[in-house]
C-alpha cells in the first residue's frame, strides 16, 4: 500500500479541472484552460508517402494554409495550445466543430473518442517521465483524423 501512495504523490498533470476560466461563457467558445505557458506556440509539419519524406520545423500562425494534401499523408503537430488565435486559424482550415475547438483547449478532458461526418477527434492522457521532479507528468492529446491529415495538439514543448 506504501507504494501505491507514494506513486500517486508523485504524479503531476492530474489536477482537478480548472473550470473557472471558462465559467459563463458560452459552449463552443475558444478558451485555453490549463497552466500558465511562458513560450510561443508552434507546429510542425510533416509529408511522407512510400517515396517521399519531408519535414518542417517551428512553423507559426502565418504558415497555416493549405493543409490538405492529396499526394501524401500530413502530421501536423501543433505545440502549445495558449494561443486561441493559431487554434482558430487550424480550426477555420479544417472545419473543426466549435465543441471540438473547444475541447483542444481545455486540457482536462477525459479521453474520448467523437465522430464527425468527415473526421475523428481523439482525446488520450499522454504520460512521460520527469527526470528532475522525479514524477510522473500528463498531458493532453488531442488527434483530428481528416482525410491524409493527421493533426495532433499538446499543451506543452
């Protein structure tokens, strides 16, 4: 039982929702709900087929258009979710749904799968270990599943 209780000190990530930023707003509203970030968010890109391999590094708002791609398969992945305007901006190329818009934001979902007419949106906890708090530390997922594009968002570098 010791152990078990020492395990569960030392994970982080798993705090109680934060549901007083979002309070009184209405549903499908864009607003990040989660700890404070100090950097600029980003995303990368990359293209890849049986013959092809491309990729591109620390792109920001400027360089989301034009995210669909027919020759190959596209992972974007988006890092920091405490820019509403870049989550806007992925959401107005990609026709996302306000609630799902919604959801990347706020990083205290339970893991869920919804299922739209021309996309999948996933919600799983990412774990990883932290070497100097010795802890446990979860993170948000969020994958959009649309057409050759995979699209992926976490909260933090």
């Amino acid at each position: 039982m010791k152990r078990k209780q020492i395990l569960i000190k030392r994970l982080k990530g798993f705090a109680r929702p934060k549901f007083g930023q979002k309070a009184g707003m209405a549903p499908a509203t864009a607003a990040y709900v989660g700890d404070p970030r100090d950097f600029k968010p980003w995303f990368d890109v990359m293209d890849y087929s049986e013959n092809h391999f491309e990729e591109k590094f620390q792109l920001g708002i400027e360089s989301v258009h034009d995210l669909f791609s027919d020759q190959y398969v596209r992972w974007i992945n988006v890092v920091g979710l405490h820019d509403v305007a870049l989550i806007d901006k992925f959401s107005e190329e990609l026709c996302l749904h306000g609630l799902v818009k919604e959801d990347i934001m706020h990083t205290n979902q339970r893991p869920k799968l919804d299922e739209y007419d021309d996309y999948l949106y996933v919600v799983v906890k990412m774990l990883s270990y932290d070497k100097d708090e010795n802890a446990i530390v979860s993170e948000q997922l969020s994958i959009v599943l649309k057409g050759n594009t995979i699209l992926t968002f976490i909260e933090d570098k």
